[in-house]
C-alpha cells in the first residue's frame, strides 16, 4: 500500500505543497467568533480525511448543532478529500509534519493523489 499523500494549502494568499503519510493525523484549533469559547477539531489523513472528533464547550457545540444531535458522532462518520475553515479570529492547523496559523481568513487543504 502507497503511504505518501501529497496535499496543497491554500490560504487566500499562500500556496503550498504539502509531503503527508497515510497514517499521520492533525488538528484545526480556532475561537468561535459568536461564543468566543475555542474549538478543536481532531482527524486521521489516510486515503481521505477521516475519523474525525470536535471538543469544544456544551454552549457552543449546541450553537453548532442547535442541541438536535449529537456533534461528534455526525463528524466521526465524515470522509473528505479536503477541508476548509475560514475565521476572523484565527487559525491554527497542524497537519503531520507541518504546523500553520492564519488570522482572518481562510484555508484550505487538498488531499491529491497518491504515491
């Protein structure tokens, strides 16, 4: 099985490419611009973005999910070849090898193909 995965980061105003392992994980950290209170949001990279999990706060979770459903259990069952955040507070994403942060904006990586 081919363990390298190449990925491209984008910010609004930055590219790069970035060298990621099947078996490598990362995190996306950020306040909540409404509740102010920070969320995490943990993944595995694989074949796509998977397995993943959020802590944050009961107030903000329920601001997310609108007290409906669980929000943990949504995402544990998401598969994705990107992802992407955007926020007026900042960013801080650790992917593998690589660690990033962004203030007001967006970013995005991109999951290619693999080698």
């Amino acid at each position: 099985m081919a363990v390298v995965k190449p990925a491209i980061l984008r910010t609004d105003n930055h590219a790069r490419l970035l060298v990621l392992l099947r078996w490598q994980s990362g995190s996306v950290r950020f306040v909540n611009s409404v509740t102010e209170r920070p969320v995490a949001i943990h993944f595995r990279v694989d074949g796509m973005f998977r397995d993943f999990s959020v802590a944050t706060d009961a107030g903000t979770e329920a601001y997310y999910t609108g007290g409906m459903y669980s929000m943990n259990k949504a995402v544990s069952a998401e598969s994705l070849p990107h992802l992407r955040f955007c926020s007026i507070k900042g960013i801080a994403v650790t992917i593998g090898f690589y660690d990033f942060q962004l203030n007001d904006g967006c970013l995005e990586v991109k999951l290619l193909w693999t080698i």
